[in-house]
C-alpha cells in the first residue's frame, strides 16, 4: 500500500513541477516517514541557472519564490485530495552543487500507520 501511494505522489510531483515550470525533473523519490513526507527529485534547472545581469541573489530568491509559492499551493492541495490528511507545512532545499530538491511536508496525521492498517 505505502509503495503503491508513494509512486503517485511521484506522479503527482512530476505533475505540479510541469504545471509551474514546464520542466519535468529527470528522477523523484517519495518515501512516506510516519507523518512526514520526503520527496528528492533528481535536479531543478533554477538551481544551476546563472544570475542575469544586474540581477542581486536578492531579486533571484524573489523571482524563485514568486514561483515555489503557487508550486507549493497545487501541490498541498494535490496531497490533501490524494491522502485525505491535511498537509500543516511543506519545506523545500535545494542542494546547490547538484541542483537537487528535496520537499519535506508535514502532515496533520500518521500517515504510515493509517496506510498500514487499511
């Protein structure tokens, strides 16, 4: 139950980055911990990109995060309507060496153990 949930939240993250971005990230891994969720996708093309001219990190977090924003609105929404829990927080990092992202979301309840008792 929990691989078969896993693998269509990897489904549904491919999604909502392409929905955002257009890009489709290369690989994602979802592994549910408890009432925690991980997701690794393998690379973000953002991560790697180069400041424009002119541009301070400072207008680059804010182009970025004027984009994260509406990517993490869809994706909370898709989760809830998927597990039936209410996702209370999602935090995202992105590995600046290789451009991988990582999201961590939490949720309202166990989720590992109600998939495992169903």
């Amino acid at each position: 139950m929990l691989d078969r949930l896993s693998a269509r939240i990897e489904e549904l993250y491919r999604r909502c980055i392409r929905e955002r971005s257009g890009f489709v990230p290369e690989g994602v891994d979802a592994r549910i911990i408890r009432n925690h969720l991980v997701i690794i996708a393998d690379h973000r093309p953002a991560a790697s990109r180069a400041l424009a001219v002119g541009e301070t990190a400072t207008s680059c977090s804010r182009r970025d995060g004027a984009v994260r924003y509406p990517f993490q609105l869809r994706l909370k929404e898709q989760l809830e309507e998927l597990t039936g829990c209410t996702v209370t927080s999602i935090q995202s990092d992105i590995a600046i060496d290789t451009g991988g992202m990582m999201e961590l979301v939490h949720f309202d309840r166990d989720l590992e153990s109600a998939l495992i008792s169903d």
